[in-house]
C-alpha cells in the first residue's frame, strides 16, 4: 500500500502498488476495514498521481493489505484484510 484517499481518520480508497509496478486505486473501504487500516497511517506530505492521473495522499509505515486485483484492461482492486 503505498497512499489513501479521503483522510487518514476516514481513507475511502487505498493507492496499491500492483505487482506490475502500476500504482491502483482500490474499491471503497468497507468499513470494517477502514477501522483496522485507518490508525496505522502514516500520511506524508504532498500529493501523488496514478497513471490515469487519479490523485491519492502517499503514506508511509507496515500496512500490508491482501487484495483481489481483476484482470481487466482497467485495474480493479478489492482490498481483502489487513496483514
């Protein structure tokens, strides 16, 4: 995981590095997710962008997140838990 979107109390999306070295936006949080993910964020100063240009918050720390990622054109990533 690599940023979020929304806040760091409130991430909607997590920035997922993909193993093809492409950074995705993953689906909405779950909320159940969002309580476990959201207090170990460490935000970091500035923006970044994917390559289709969407724009995330980076972050730093341990979040390791297990994902289901589709393999469409258009990546669609699904965050599963927290590792």
């Amino acid at each position: 995981m690599v940023g979020f979107t929304g806040t760091a109390r409130h991430p909607k999306a997590l920035a997922i590095r993909l193993p093809d070295g492409r950074v995705a936006l993953s689906q909405r949080l779950t909320t159940a997710l969002v309580s476990v993910i959201a207090p170990r964020l460490l935000p970091q100063p500035g923006r970044a962008f994917t390559k289709t240009g969407d724009a995330y918050a980076p972050a730093g720390g341990d979040v390791v997140v297990e994902v289901v990622a589709g393999t469409t054109r258009h990546a669609v990533v699904t965050v599963g838990r927290l590792r």
